[in-house]
C-alpha cells in the first residue's frame, strides 16, 4: 500500500507580486498575484478578479454582516487551473473566504461547495503573512487601517515586495 494517494507536487518557488489595492463598495482588497511556473498573470485575470468581487463577493460580505471591509485577493494561475480567492476580515479577528477555481481545460468553475478548498500550501503562506499583518495593524488599542493596507506578504523565497 502507498504512503500517500494521490498526486504529490514538487516544492517550487512560485513568484508574488502585488497590484495594488482594489477598491469595491466599501471593501478596500490588497491585490496579490501568485504564479505557477509558466504561468503569467495577464491584464484579463486582473480584470476577471475586479468582476468576481464586484459580483459575488460584495453581496456575500453584505449578506453576512460584521464586516471590517479589509482583506485580500489572491490570483493564482495554478498548474492545473486558476484560483481566485477573495479574503475579509469580520469581527476584528475573523477571515472569511469566496473562491473561484476553474480547471484550464474546463468551461466553468468548480463547484467550491461541494470541494471545500481552502487553498494551496502557496496560498497559505500568503494567507498566513495576512493574519501576521492584520494581528500587527489592527488588533491593538489604536487600530491602523493604512498600515494593514500597505504591509504586504513577501515571496516564498522570502524577498520583500516592492
């Protein structure tokens, strides 16, 4: 019997970059990119990302209540596919998720329900250099939006972004 089932990736440096902050309604998203090798992060997902905010996720936030309105978007051209995760804080200290996966051969998304993906191990050192930085900026005595908007994640090799 095998160890594992399943396919096993190979750990590789995948890039980061960060685009800046995306303003809809009320929520302010620092913009992240995360690339498989071979894989570029095209104008196209930028905009493909604004339109999965715009439409599904503000009236998720809305619906839920609680919102702090601050959070992040990941877009990871994937191996397999892409992933776009839409990240907000509620509650001063709670992070909820909407993600949009689709195979690159596929015609639509995965069902996200039914496949309950939080992420990759690439997303979750993103993930986790968010919780890093909203713990520093904003859960303290004098809470500091800006700063939160301005720290971002740092590659997976470690450099800093600029």
């Amino acid at each position: 019997m095998p160890i594992h089932a399943g396919p096993i990736e190979i750990d590789h440096d995948r890039p980061v970059s960060h685009h800046g902050v995306l303003e809809v309604g009320p929520l302010r998203l620092k913009v992240y990119g995360l690339l498989a090798r071979n894989q570029q992060l095209a104008p196209d997902l930028l905009d493909q990302a604004r339109h999965f905010v715009t439409e599904e996720v503000l009236a998720r936030v809305t619906e839920m209540g609680d919102s702090n309105d601050m959070g992040f978007v990941i877009i990871h051209p994937g191996d397999l596919g892409l992933s776009i995760s839409a990240h907000w804080w509620a509650q001063g200290s709670v992070l909820c998720q909407h993600i949009y996966r689709r195979l690159h051969d596929a015609p639509l998304p995965m069902d996200t329900v039914s496949r309950p993906v939080i992420g990759c191990v690439w997303e979750l050192a993103l993930i986790q250099s968010e919780q890093r930085a909203w713990r520093t900026a904003m859960m303290r005595p004098d809470p500091d939006p800006e700063a939160y908007l301005l720290t971002f994640a740092a590659s997976s090799s470690g450099a800093p972004l600029h």
